[in-house]
C-alpha cells in the first residue's frame, strides 16, 4: 500500500474508555454544558473490553507499538485494572500509558503498576491553589493532583505533566510549575491552546506560542534542544542544562505536525478517529456487534481506512472559512 503524505504508518493507538470525568475542565469540559443533567453514554454504549481485546489484536499487526488509555477520565472505567492485566498476551506492545486528572491516581498508582502499566500522563494547569481550581471546575487543589504524581513515581511508573497554557488563564504558571517539576525530575510539556471540541471558546489570540513559552523558561533557565526532528515525538524536547530534567513544547497551532502524525483514536463510543480534529469517525462497534463481524474483516476495514486518511486540519486551519463540529475531548481523550 502506497501511503500520501498524512497517511503514515500507525505506531500509537488511543483508547478512550469513558465519557465520564470527575472533573469540569475548562479546557475540555466546561460545567456549564457538562452539568449535572448532562446526558452521559450508557454504560453498555461503551465498547466492551473484549471487543477492545479484538482492536488491539488488529492494530498490534498494522504496527501499534504504543498504546494509550484515555477519557473522559479512564481510572472512573469498572475493571480497569483487570484489563490492563490483560495486555500481557499482547508482549509487541512496548509502551502502556494512561492519560488522568490524577484524582484518583494515589489510591490506584499501586495496582496500575502491578497490573502491568508502564507510565502516566497527569493534566495539571496551574500550582496556584485558587486558579487550579477555576481551571479544574471543582475547586480541587493541586495538592490532591501532587499526591497522585507523588505516589506514582514512587511505585516506579514513568511520568509526564501535562499543561495547557491559555493566554490571560495562566501564563503566569509557567515558570513555577517548570520549576516544580525540574525540582521533581518530572518531563512537563505545555501544549499549545488547541480548538479541541466545540466547547471552550477556542481563538487564536488566547493561544500562547511555543516560542513564547521556550522564551519564559530561558530568562531563568539555560536549555538546549533534544532531537527536535525527531517524528516519533508530538513534543518538541529540551534539556535543562544543569540536570537532566527534560520539558517539552506542543506546538500543534503555530508548527503543525500533521504529516508526521501516527496516531489512531478510538473513541468512547467505539468510533476510530484518524485525527484529534475529526467531525466524523468510522463506527467500528456497530460493525463488531454486528453478525458480519470477523477478525479479519475488522483488520481490512481497519488497513483501508487508515490508508486512505488525508487529515490536515492543524495545517489549514487558518484557512477554514467556518467553524467546523468536532469530536467533544470527552469521549476521545488526547
């Protein structure tokens, strides 16, 4: 199969798990519209974990080394633990992450490890008690987040923080919380304000630069670069000078790396998604419920679609002359 330019092999599969968060992000799932009356997926509209078992099996063979578990926030998912137990008849996967608002993930980080799990990606926007708050619509203080990151490292699961930096939010976080997780020997990587969804007021002047952000860092910090062209990266990496911390810089808005791109999305709702950006996915549950279903056909299904996917969306995205629909963050993760 001849592939184009934005139809690269796949190498990274996430999976999201569930709609549901314990959270009210700004960023993703703003409590005005995800309230109390909110209309959640049932529980039986999630994909099954076997049915899971069956996808992984497929993108295992289409090359996935890589997999990620996603939300909504995933540790809320019954059985979880169970089901990453589960990869181990799955030994070509190298990297088992889950991506959490860490809520819960003191209490778990024990048995995640032992089940098998290899590494967490913990969101936390903001050190500043009231603002981390604002930002997490619950009030929840950073130091419930810290406990999880805490325990996690101390359990021996690899660890990344995850901050999204919107213009007048918390650019004033920056430098405190890159000196906060240097201090830890934790990688933090700010992402650029994306237009993820089409719930949280996304425009480009809310967006602060990755440049900007590597600007802030260098008038306290010395870095320098870490294979910047690597394309098995999203973040663009550096190195402090004086440790061997690292932070990283996602820079889908200004410097889109949609050519490059690996990444398979199945979404909560048991639709595979080629790009973060989609309106549309590919109803691969209703397929796997349905009597037609084999294996192999879901492998096919799987090597077609992908082979013929044309995203660019960060790409063009200056040039869109309206808003487009957007799969909601909840139900795809990152």
């Amino acid at each position: 199969m001849v592939l184009d330019k934005y139809a690269r092999g796949i190498s990274d599969l996430r999976i999201s798990l569930t709609d549901r968060c314990n959270l009210r992000c700004t960023y993703c799932m703003p409590k005005e519209i995800f309230g109390k009356d909110y209309q959640f997926l049932r529980k039986n509209e999630w994909l099954r974990f076997t049915e899971l078992d069956d996808l992984v099996e497929a993108f295992v063979q289409l090359g996935v080394r890589k997999v990620r578990l996603t939300g909504g926030e995933p540790l809320l998912r019954p059985g979880l633990v169970k089901y990453i137990h589960g990869f181990h008849r799955f030994p070509q996967i190298e990297d088992l992450a889950i991506t959490t608002n860490g809520l819960r993930l003191a209490e778990k980080a024990a048995e995640l490890k032992e089940a098998g799990l290899n590494r967490v990606t913990v969101s936390l926007d903001a050190l500043e008690p009231e603002l981390c708050g604002t930002i997490n619509g619950r009030g929840i203080k950073p130091e419930l987040i810290l406990a999880g990151i805490d325990a996690a490292l101390g359990v021996g699961l690899g660890v990344k923080v995850n901050m999204v930096v919107e213009r007048g939010v918390n650019c004033g976080e920056i430098l405190p919380m890159a000196r906060k997780f240097k201090k830890m020997g934790v990688t933090l990587r700010f992402i650029e304000f994306m237009d993820v969804g089409n719930c949280n007021g996304w425009n480009q002047e809310r967006v602060v630069s990755g440049r900007e952000i590597l600007q802030q860092i260098e008038q306290e910090f010395a870095v320098e670069p870490v294979d910047l062209t690597s394309n098995n990266e999203v973040a663009k990496r550096y190195r402090y000078a004086d440790d061997t911390a690292e932070f990283g810089l996602i820079t889908s808005v200004t410097q889109p790396f949609c050519g490059g791109c690996t990444r398979a999305r199945i979404s909560a709702d048991g639709k595979l998604y080629t790009c973060l950006f989609a309106s549309e996915g590919m109803d691969l549950k209703a397929f796997m419920r349905s009597d037609d279903y084999s294996k192999a056909d879901l492998l096919a299904r799987l090597m077609k679609h992908w082979g013929a996917r044309d995203d660019n969306y960060s790409e063009v995205r200056s040039m869109q002359q309206t808003t487009k629909s957007k799969i909601e963050m909840s139900y795809i993760g990152g």
